[in-house]
C-alpha cells in the first residue's frame, strides 16, 4: 500500500511539474519579445534573440512567436539603421529560425519535407511586409554593409521569396558579389539560397508556375559564375536549366533556352582565367544534360564553347584547377557526342585525334582518374558512329585495356563518392560508359574484342549493382541492350515495329527516353535498320553466351540483373530482358544455370507482355526451362505462376512453341494435385486434346504426354467414369498402335492409368475403338513400354466384375496369341500376362 501510495504521488508531482514547466514555455515568448520591446542592454537583447531562435529551432514554437506578434517586431527591429550590426544581425536571424521550419539551417542540400504550417504561414506574412515597394526593405539593404547580417538576409530571401520576385534576387545578387574569402562566407549562403527558391519551385513539379528568366535571376547566374562554390554551382544551374527546360508551358512563356545559356555561359567559356572558364564548362555540362537540343542550337550558335573543350583537354593547364577544367570539359565531350550532329561535326573537324592525344597524356601524367574514364566513354561513344571512325580507333589505342580503366575508374568513383554531387557525377559516367557500349556492342569487331579480353567483359558486366539497376529505368534500359546485343548474331533479325503496338503502353517519360536514346545512336546502330549492321556471327554469340552462364564468370549476377532490370523498367526495357533469356536458354546445358540464379521467377513477369514477339520469347524461355527442371527445384507460387503461360502456348501459331508448351506442362503436372487442378480450370484439357489433330508428330505426342499426366487428376477420371470422354477414349485408343513410340507410350499410358478405375474401365469396354486399340497394341506393338502399359489396362478390363464375357474371352485370346508368337519383350507385361491365362 506504501509503494502504491508514493508512486501516485510521484506521477502527481510530475504532472503538477510539467503543467508548471508548460505554463512558462507559453509565457517565455511574451517576455523575450517584451525585453526587444523595452530596448534594454544590448546583452539582454542579444540574450532574448538566441533564446528565441532556440525555441524555433529545438522546442518548434514558432507559432506562439507569430502569435505573440514577433514577425513585425523583428522586421522593424532588424531594418533600424540606428542599431548595432551586431544586433541587427541577431534579429535576422530569428527572423530566418521562424521562417525555415528545419533544424539545419546551414545545410545546403534539398529539403524534401513538407513545410511545417507556421514557417509557411511565416513565410508568407514575410513576402507580404517586405514588397518591391517596402520602405522596410529597403532599409534592409544597407546590411550589404556588414557581412554576417547580409548572410541571414540571403538566407530570410531565399526561404520566402521566388524566382519572379526580382528585389528579392537583387538583393541576393548583392550576396553572391561579396568579396569571397573572409571568415563569414557571404556568396556561399547567397547561392545556397538561390538554389533553395529553385528547387523549392522544381518540387511543385507540373502544378508550379513556369519559370521565366529575368534580368534580376540571370544577373545572380553571371554573378555566381565568378564565384569558387564548386559543387554549389553546379546544383544552381541544375535547378535552373532544369526549370527553364520545361516544355510544359504557355505558348506565351516559351523560353529559348539556347539564348539564355549563351548569354549567360560564353563570356566565362571565353575567359582567360582558368577558375571562371572552369565555371562555365560547369555550367555547360548542366545545360546539356538538362537539354540536349537547347544545347545543340547554342554549339551551333558560338564556337565558344568548344573551343573551350578543346583547349582544356588538349592543353590542360597543372595543378587542382587544371585538373578541375579537364573534368568538366571531359563531362561537356561525353554529353555533347550523344548527339549525332554534334559528334559528325567534332570528327570532321579533327576531335578523334584531340581525343587520343587527352588520352595519352592523361596516361603520361600521375592525375587519371574521373577524367580519363570520361574520355574513354566519349571515344566509345565516336567509335560507334561508324566504322571508318572504329577501324581507326581501334588501330590507334589498346582499346580493351582503357576502356577497363575507365569501367573500374567508374566503379571506384561510385563506391567512393562521399557526397550526392559525387555519386550523381558517377553515376552519369556509368550510364555514359553503358550507353556507349551498348552502341558498340551492336557491332561483330567490337564483340570479337570483348570475347578476346574476358577481364573487360566482367568488368563491363558487373560495373551496374542490383540496387542501381533496381532504381534507375534509363540504366535499365541500357544494360539491358548491352547484354542482349551481346546474344545477338547476324542471323538474329529485329523486325521494324508497326504501329502503336507496345510504344502505346510507354508512359511519356519513358517513351521520350527511348525516342532519345535511338536519337543519339549512329544510324547503322539503330535496331530498325535491319541488315546494315554486322552483329557478329552465330559462334561468336554462342561463346559469349556460354561465356556469360558460367557461374565463374557470374552467371547468377547476369540472370539476377537483367531480372531487377525488369522491376521499374520500361515496357521496351522487359522485352529487351525477355528477348535476351529466350536467346540465354538456346543451349540446354546452359537452362540449369538460368533457373539457379532465378530465371523463372523473372519470365513470369514478362509473360503477359503486350507485344507479341518479346512475350512469346518469355513464353517459349519458360517452357525450356521448365521441361529441364524438377518442380520440386522451383517454389511453389513459381510452379502455379507457370501452369497458365505454359497452357497458353499450347494455342500458338508456331508448333515449335507448341511443342515446347507441351513438354514444359507436362514436367510440371506430375508434380502435384493443385498445379493440375490449376492446369484444367485454364482450359489445358481442351488445348491439349487439339494437338492430337496437329499434322506435326512431335507436338502430338506432346499433347499426349500432358494429357497422359492429367489423367491423374480427379476431375479427369470424373470425366471418363461419368461417361464424358468417348472422343478421348477412341482417340487414345488409335494412338496406341501409330509408328511413334513416343505417342503410343503415351496413350497406352492414359488408357492404363484410367482402366485402373473401374467406373473409367466400364466406359472404356464400352468404346469398341478403345479396346480394339488397346488389344491390338497388346498384341501387334514391338515395344516394350506400350506393350506393358497395353496388357496392364487390358488386364484391368479382364478383371472387371462386370465385365461382358465377350470382352473377356477377347483379352484372354490376343494374350494367349501373343505368348502363341514368343511372348512379349516387356517382363512386364509377360508377368501379368501369365497371370492372366493361368488364373
């Protein structure tokens, strides 16, 4: 009673505590906000200002602040010329904690959460008091005069403002000027804030309002431009371009993208200083990968650009900052040769040479790294336009032995990166690398080379993790083309697609990813130009397919990447993974090593495709694997998930799938109840009975041996017992006797199998076809598994309790004619024989 006594009164004490604390956390605004109100010590200020800006940050308060009327308050405050600096500095940046609803107020990357109530709320009431035309505003201006109050001015702007908003954007251009270098880093927090007003307008996303440049935004980027901000840089032009390139706009808002990146670009492409040349190659790179066509009209429209391209890589420059122009001049060739009209002028005017010259000596120097690997991805890239231009490649370089270095370069990078520029910088060069060599791959003398260095064929193949394959569609897609232009040969030919077809089902990003990536291909690698191109011959595919399901050289990291290719992928992407398992599967000492790593549980994802060929390539793949494997290797939902493809393919045009069909179901029957009951309610009965018609004698016999194995189903043996299956029963019965070994074996199996019912076996008397097929078999076949199946039902006949005598003295006559003629082969059906005649 004592401990449950003083436990109540310490829960009581606790709630009287917090009751009391809660009461003085609402009053403690009040009266931090009444001690900037009374105009005390500055300490006391300075005291109530970080008390304040604590509360937003760690307790999240800021709506008792908004309530407490502390916007207007700290506004006023701030703007008063009268203050110190230092005061004005700490009102700001209350100012910034009430308004940026996060604790981290000085990280630069992308906040992705949603805005909490009162810091949108404060945002707002913010924009409003400080207009264009806010005296307010303008006082607040003068902080340019003092570095750490303009830095939580820039940062105030670029939580509340957008990219319309031009006093907003002078003022933060007033921030990027700074003089750069002292302890507080002015431009720095000026272009993290002009990158927050653009990404938060990116996220908005097609509800957003187009953004048009203006004078006030394209002065912050030429500002920014001549600033050392790195990778901070490079996010603000991505954000930018990435808002100017979006077409879905107003035709009155249209934006020409060329023109604004010209504008902007070429005075520091055109520089003499290293550092802003660097800058404006940061910027290029930008632009093209956020428009390739936007980027194509200014390369046409100044050779700044180029130039600028050129000389970095031909006369690289020492030191970090050489190294850094060299970088984004490589990233600038690799992005700009995807473009076909780009790439026939770079080689007309002497690039393949620029090229390998880069190459060497970036080989010569101590610095390879990101940079040669990306020349290497631009030379594959040029090497693909034709074969003029990869003849001479070829020649001139060991190119199996850089293009490794740059595929392990790329890894390394990747694995490294400490940073989310880092990794989308390489993860751009293992796209590069992959788009590249998948155009290479299309064509025989570059396979042959592949086939030649297994060491660059791994490094190739496993450059692309699960994960990375898993997430991204675009490298989906290319992996998936590099393995399966690896499969192919000549004699493998692509149809050119007519109408909508699959492209109907492609959704717009998809679709305009594709339309993209044929675009940048050479025109004799384009897969819809059939017989132009020489993929290789049949031997050479046969060996780098053997070559790639040799679980030494990671047959399981194959098969397991072209299946997470699948997961997210586009629907070209998937009849590209099930083309390349159909051409897998060719070989059948090769089908284990598929089913192992995965293969059916991929190929069942890709059976219901909508295009014919790729989903009858899943189908027939399916089929193959399952005639070779022992269900009880596949997982149960697998061997369910198989039987209605599998009885699909049993009504195909083509009678090799037929076939295949057939003989894959009919492994998988035998293996349990529910997967023949599955069979059956998808109408395989049926199917398989109208391949006894086929002129082809291979698929009737399949169809036998499937309905050999249904007839083990309850279902079936109703059917024959009740009388439903006299057209089977005459046609199992004519089968018995044909010259196929194969099909006699299989009906005389069924026939068998049903006699040993005897409700089936009276039905089966009654059928005069059936018994006469049966005794016949019994008595004229010369094989022994027909024979013993043939005496086996005939037997059961025999000892039918209500079995006519007519038909008793018949079996008894063809068995003692038989033992008259030497018996049978099978001992079988001798025993069972000798049994008969002497009971």
């Amino acid at each position: 009673n004592n401990k449950a006594a003083v436990e109540a009164t310490q829960r009581l004490r606790d709630q009287v505590f917090q009751r009391n604390q809660d009461r003085a956390d609402e009053a403690l605004p009040s009266k931090l906000l009444e001690t900037l109100r009374s105009g005390g010590k500055e300490e006391e200020q300075l005291e109530a200002c970080s008390r304040l800006r604590q509360l937003c940050l760690q307790r999240g308060q800021a709506r008792l602040l908004l309530s407490a009327g502390a916007l207007p308050l700290l506004l006023e405050s701030s703007s008063a010329l009268e203050r110190p600096w230092e005061l004005r500095q700490a009102y700001l940046s209350c100012l910034v904690a009430i308004v940026c609803g996060q604790e981290d107020l000085d990280s630069t990357a992308s906040n992705s959460s949603p805005v909490p109530a009162a810091a949108a709320e404060a945002r707002k009431e913010v924009r409003e008091a400080l207009g264009p035309n806010s005296e307010t505003f303008a006082r607040l201006r003068s902080c340019r005069g003092h570095a750490a109050s303009m830095r939580e001015l820039v940062k105030l702007l670029g939580f509340c403002y957008e990219p319309e908003d031009q006093h907003a954007l002078e003022v933060i251009d007033m921030g990027i000027s700074f003089i750069e270098g002292s302890d507080v880093d002015v431009p720095r927090a000026a272009v993290a804030a002009l990158v927050n007003i653009c990404d938060r307008r990116r996220r908005l996303g097609s509800s957003g309002k187009a953004v048009v440049p203006n004078s006030a935004l394209e002065k912050c980027l030429e500002s920014a431009l001549g600033t050392s901000c790195g990778e901070l840089l490079s996010t603000l032009f991505a954000e930018v371009f990435a808002l100017l390139a979006d077409e879905d706009r107003p035709k009155d808002q249209q934006v020409d993208l060329s023109a604004v990146g010209l504008r902007v670009l070429e005075p520091f492409l055109q520089s003499e200083d290293l550092n802003l040349r660097s800058n404006g190659l940061a910027g290029l790179c930008c632009l093209l990968t956020a428009s390739a066509k936007a980027a194509v009209l200014l390369l046409q429209q100044s050779s700044a650009p180029l130039a600028a391209v050129l000389g970095s890589l031909s006369q690289p420059s020492p030191g970090p900052e050489g190294v850094t122009a060299q970088h984004y001049a490589a990233e600038c060739l690799l992005l700009a040769t995807q473009d076909q009209k780009i790439r026939q002028h770079w080689i007309d005017g002497g690039g393949i040479d620029v090229l390998l010259n880069a190459l060497n000596n970036q080989s010569a120097g101590s610095n390879r790294g990101l940079v040669h690997a990306k020349l290497v991805a631009a030379l594959s890239i040029v090497a693909a336009h034709s074969k003029e231009v990869r003849d001479e490649v070829f020649d001139r370089i060991d190119f199996m032995m850089e293009l490794r270095y740059a595929l392990d370069e790329a890894r390394n990078s990747l694995k490294s990166a400490d940073s989310e520029q880092k990794t989308k910088q390489a993860r751009s060069l293992v796209n590069g690398l992959y788009e590249s060599c998948s155009c290479l791959s299309i064509h025989g003398e570059f396979k042959e080379l592949l086939a030649g260095s297994k060491k660059t064929l791994a490094a190739l193949q496993s450059l692309a993790s699960n994960a990375d394959l898993a997430d991204s569609p675009n490298l989906a897609f290319l992996f998936a083309s590099l393995i399966y232009n690896l499969c192919r040969s000549r004699e493998d030919k692509v149809r050119k697609k007519k109408g909508d077809g699959m492209l109907d089902d492609l959704g717009d990003e998809d679709l305009k990813a594709l339309e993209e990536f044929y675009e940048k291909m050479p025109a004799e690698s384009r897969p819809v130009q059939n017989g132009q191109v020489d993929c290789g011959s049949k031997d050479l595919a046969m060996s780098l397919q053997s070559w790639l399901l040799q679980p030494a050289n990671g047959a399981a990291a194959v098969v397991g990447q072209l299946g997470k290719c699948v997961l997210k992928g586009s629907m070209q992407t998937k009849a590209l993974v099930a083309m390349t398992i159909k051409m897998l599967c060719s070989e059948a000492d090769g089908r284990r090593f598929i089913v192992a790593a995965g293969g059916i549980r991929t190929l069942l994802l890709l059976v219901d495709l909508q295009e014919a060929a790729p989903r009858d390539a899943a189908r027939q793949a399916l089929a193959q694997l399952c005639i070779v494997t022992n269900p009880e290797f596949l997982q149960y939902s697998e061997q369910l998930d198989a039987v209605r493809p599998l009885t699909e393919l049993l009504e195909h045009r083509h009678e090799l799938l037929q076939f295949e069909g057939a003989m894959g179901l009919t492994n998988l029957l035998g293996a349990s109840e529910e997967l023949r009951a599955r069979a059956l309610a998808s109408d395989a009965w049926r199917r398989c009975r109208d391949l006894l018609f086929s002129e082809n004698e291979q698929v009737q016999r399949a169809g036998l041996e499937a309905m050999c194995n249904l007839t083990m189903a309850e279902e079936v043996l109703g059917r024959f017992a009740d009388g439903r299956a006299e057209m089977e029963l005459k046609v199992f019965g004519s089968f018995c006797n044909v010259a196929d070994e194969g099909s006699a074996v299989a009906a005389s199996g069924a026939l068998a199998m049903l006699a040993s019912c005897p409700e089936a076996a009276a039905k089966m008397v009654a059928c005069e076809n059936c018994l006469e097929g049966i005794l016949q078999a019994a008595l004229e076949s010369d094989f022994p598994s027909v024979q013993h199946r043939a005496v086996s039902a005939a037997c059961h006949i025999y000892e039918l309790k209500d079995c006519p005598e007519k038909s008793a003295l018949a079996v008894k006559a063809v068995l003692q004619e038989r033992m008259r003629r030497g018996g049978f082969r099978s001992s079988e059906a001798q025993e069972i024989a000798v049994s008969v005649l002497k009971g």
